[in-house]
C-alpha cells in the first residue's frame, strides 16, 4: 500500500490492527532465545546486502522528491543512501547480533532473612513506537535493536523517507521469516497521513513507549500530545567549550570534527565557548579552519576582532540548533561562566571540555545534567554505535528511564522473581 492510498484508509482502524498484531508479536519475542534473535538480525543484514540496488533505487524516490521541495543540504545528507550506507546498516544489525541479549539478566539478587530469594531481572518493554523524520537509517537500527531487546515495534517514518524505509523494512522482515519469528515483530506505517502519528500518540492499549527521533516541531508535539510513555530528545544543542588549560591542536582538530564531520546530526556541535584569556591565540586557526570547511562563523565582538568574515551573533543564535554549516562562537571569562551559559542556553544533549586540566574536567562533567559529557573528545561521538552499543534509537536527554543513546539495555524494564519455601507473612 503506498502512502496516497493509504490516506483514503480509516486511520483509526489501520492503526489497531498494526497495534494488535505488534501486541500478540510482542508476546512471542519476549520468550525467544537469543540464537534465533541473532540468526533474523544476520539474515536480515544478508538482504540488506542483497538489495542493495532495490534499496537505492527507493532512495532515488525520496531523493528526487527531497529535492524538488527544497530540502536542504543537511536534510538530503540525512536522507541520502549510498552502497556504504547501506553496508553500514548491515553491519550494525551484525553487531547487534553480537551484544549480550539483555533479555532475562539478572541485575541483582539477594536473600532476606526469612529466606526468600529475590532477583531484579531484565524484560522487554513490550511494543515500541518509533517516530522518525529522514534518516532511513532508522529504520534498520530501530527494529534490530527492539527485536534484540525482545520487543516489537512499529516504525512512522517521515514522508521524506518513505520509500527508502519500505524498501529496509522489506529485508528486516524477511529476516524475521527466514528465522521463524512473526514478520509482525517490526511494521511500518503504511501512510503518510499526519493523523496516524496522532492516534499511535493514545494507542496505550498497544505501545509501551514512544521515541520520538526528529526534529523540535516532531518532539513538541510528542511531548504535547502523547499519552504514552516517551523517551524524550527535544533538540541537540551541543556544545565544546575551550578552556584555559586546552592544548591549541586539540582544541583545533576536536572543534572542526565536532561542528563540520556531519553537520546535519544531533551531535553536532552549534556553539563554541572560549576562555577569554586564549582566545587570541587558539581561536585564529580555528576561525580558518571553519572558514576553509565552508562553516559561517557567528561570534560575539572579541571574536569578530580576530576575523573580518565573523558574522555578528545574536542572542538567537545561543538558543538554536542549527544542523548546518553555522556555528556560534562566544568568549567566557571561566569555566564557571561556561557552565552557567550552558545551563541557560543547552539541551541536556552532549557537552564537552577541552583542557589538559583534569580537575577543570572534572569540575564541569559534574556540574552540567546532560546525559553525556566528554573531555577532550568530539561531540559527534555521541551515537550508540561509538559506544559500544551497536546502534542506537536516540538520544534521550529526559530524566528517566533512559538517559544518552539508547540501545538494548535502555530498551527493557526489570521485574522481581521472589523464589520462597513456603514462607507466609506474620
């Protein structure tokens, strides 16, 4: 069904039947082995592979169709598909394979004095309802990581990418089918009707959780509309703040690689911090490192004394994420003022410090609340894959639950088993 048919369906009623079906899926994944986990992940990698050209060819679609709407350069990055991109999320189903099933773990366990035993173990969520703007991409990462975990799910791709995610999902669920498991256990909407995101938003009687993985206008609606549970990510405003103690060539190198590797992703890095006492002599290379890169520089007047091509700053520009070659640059006296400008202006994404100063390092990784800090490092290492994880849904930058990328871990709960020899309470 291709998404203008699919607008003259009944939502509500294509909606429940998706819900129902996730639902009755969920409840096989939740007492699958890993083996047979992990042999639909490899198959499901194998028709990646296989369908490379088929994949492409979808993307030329959205492509084109990207195009003739004036998205922009970042936005196309975002959606483009290549055979290496391609490869890529081959190879992250593979190494989700290889992750320990977290399925069934126990976190702790211990013994009370009248002899019951008790353990914390881990357990899947249930259905998972992933919401997503261009990236393809998520398609795959998405629904491998939900059936390690041992959860269903179901995907609502952007319009933009909607016959690139088809084409995924088709190789996902032939892994699911080769492997004996119900092709149920990862769906896609099959309509690009705004309304069907609205009602996955109340379907609590089916899904357990809501990622939302797109931009602000996506995540407040989220936040605003949702009655299910949500892993929060509002915006990536990151930042890298040099410090007085930094080394000049690695505040060089972390600063073009954190705002210019991949400028359309969430961990990029819009704004820069400078102490003001080095900013003369670290931040000149900089300056031409990014006007090289092709990066508009937007900086407060110390910084626009060092360069004639820095666009004046205004206060806007501390409060956006701009997801393109623009970056924000201001002088601070301190770490203090840093931090404090962070606080004011972030979004609990990723923040990092340049500085050969470990208790400096120390003292701002402990004083920021977002859910990853770095020292000495690029803001783009934000991402499950980079960690170790495999893949990642998102980041959520919310309190609960999950916190930074969320992987196959932040995608279960836990429940007690309390094993007794027939104990009853006085």
């Amino acid at each position: 069904m291709d998404g203008a048919a699919a607008n003259d369906t009944n939502v509500a009623d294509l909606m429940a039947d998706i819900g129902r079906k996730a639902r009755d899926a969920s409840r096989i994944l939740g007492a699958v082995k890993a083996e047979q986990k992990n042999a639909a992940l490899a198959a499901a990698a194998a028709a990646l592979r296989a369908n490379t050209g088929a994949i492409k060819d979808a993307n030329a679609k959205d492509m084109d169709a990207a195009k003739a709407k004036g998205l922009s350069g970042a936005m196309l990055d975002r959606l483009e598909l290549n055979d290496a991109r391609i490869d890529a999320m081959a190879k992250g189903l593979e190494d989700i394979a290889q992750l320990n099933d977290p399925v069934g773990e126990i976190i702790t366990s211990w013994t009370r004095p009248n002899g019951l035993q008790i353990e914390r173990v881990r357990t899947p969520l249930g259905v998972i309802g992933v919401i997503y703007e261009s990236r393809p991409n998520v398609t795959a990462d998405a629904g491998g990581l939900c059936l390690k975990a041992g959860n269903a799910c179901i995907l609502r791709g952007g319009s933009e990418s909607f016959h690139s995610s088809r084409a995924i999902l088709t190789a996902l669920q032939s892994g699911l089918r080769e492997a004996g498991l119900p092709e149920t256990a990862i769906q896609m909407v099959p309509t690009t009707d705004r309304a069907a995101v609205g009602k996955m938003l109340t379907m609590t009687k089916y899904i357990d959780v809501i990622v939302p993985r797109g931009g602000q206008s996506l995540v407040e609606r989220v936040m605003r509309e949702s009655r299910v549970p949500t892993f929060l990510h509002l915006i990536g405003l990151c930042h890298t703040y040099i410090h007085s103690d930094a080394d000049p060539k690695k505040a060089r190198d972390i600063v073009l690689n954190a705002k210019m590797r991949r400028t359309g992703i969430c961990g990029a890095t819009e704004t820069v911090l400078v102490d003001e006492n080095v900013a003369s002599s670290i931040m000149p290379s900089i300056l031409e490192d990014l006007d090289k890169a092709g990066c508009e520089v937007r900086g407060d007047q110390a910084l626009q004394a060092l360069s004639g091509k820095v666009v004046p700053a205004t206060n806007e520009d501390w409060d956006t994420e701009y997801l393109e070659p623009i970056v924000s640059i201001k002088t601070v006296k301190n770490l203090d003022e840093a931090v404090t400008h962070i606080l004011a202006h972030g979004s609990d994404h990723t923040d990092s410090i340049v500085t050969e100063n470990r208790d400096a390092a120390e003292k701002f990784m402990n004083a920021l609340s977002s859910a990853i800090v770095m020292h000495n490092t690029s803001t783009q290492f934000a991402d499950g894959g980079e960690f170790g994880m495999g893949a990642e849904i998102g980041i959520a930058t919310g309190k609960l639950h999950a916190r930074g990328p969320v992987g196959v871990e932040q995608l279960t709960t836990f429940k007690y088993k309390v094993r007794g020899d027939g104990q009853i309470r006085p």
